[in-house]
C-alpha cells in the first residue's frame, strides 16, 4: 500500500491498538495515536498534515468534533473516516463543513472496526486522492 499517513484519535486504548495494528497489516505504518484532543492537536503541531483522520465524531466532549473542525479549517488532513454510530442529523451538520474545506468523508465504521471495510475505505482514497493538505 502507497505510504500514508494516517491519525487515530481514540480514548479507548484497547480500540486505538486494534486500529493501530489493523492499519500496520494493511501495510500502513506512518500512524499517529492520540487518546485526547490535546495529543492529537500536539501530533498534527510536530509530525504536520495527514492524509487519512479517524475518529468519532460523538466523542465525550466534543472533542472528536472539535478535531474535525481543526482538520478541515485548518486543512491539516485530506480525508476522514467516522467511527461509531453517527446521528444522522450530525451527519447532515458536518456536510458543509467538509464540502467547504474540501475534507473528503471517506465513510463510516463501526467498532469493532471490520478489516476489510477499512480496507475498502483506504482503497477508495487512494483510487482519488485529493490534492495534499497544506502544511
């Protein structure tokens, strides 16, 4: 698989290595964890844009939300795929904002996260990849 990178925000750190190691035997290891917005804010400040965000949207806080924002204002991510059963009516909030900011909703998964969907969803994005995030 093309060299990705890739970041996980997941607060559940038996989640964040199933993901995490998932993604290395799909063959991407460029992989940024983070359990808190904070350390992913941190990750993206030191290690720059990704290609590929992963997150629930709906996580306590705000704070899967709030990354989302970041990503796609700050164009610091090209693609996102949602974890989670995501409401339809935050799906319908987070249109504009990722038409708007041209941050590509890859689709949606649920946990426990199936290898071959994400494998699909990673296959989709490098079929046609957007043009890269500014750094």
């Amino acid at each position: 698989m093309r060299s990705l990178k890739v970041l996980i925000l997941e607060p559940d750190p038996f989640q964040m290595m199933a993901l995490h190691q998932m993604l290395n035997a799909i063959g991407i290891y460029n992989v940024l964890t983070a359990p808190s917005l904070a350390s992913a804010l941190c990750s993206l400040d030191h290690r720059g844009a990704v290609d590929i965000a992963i997150c629930d949207p709906q996580l306590k806080g705000g704070h899967g939300l709030a990354l989302i924002q970041h990503l796609a204002v700050q164009r610091e991510a090209r693609a996102l795929i949602l974890l989670g059963a995501v409401a339809p009516s935050l799906l319908n909030d987070l249109g504009p904002l990722l038409s708007t900011h041209r941050l590509r909703l890859l689709g949606r998964l649920q946990t426990p996260v199936s290898a071959v969907l994400m494998r699909g969803l990673l296959d989709s994005y490098l079929i046609a990849p957007l043009q890269p995030a500014e750094v």
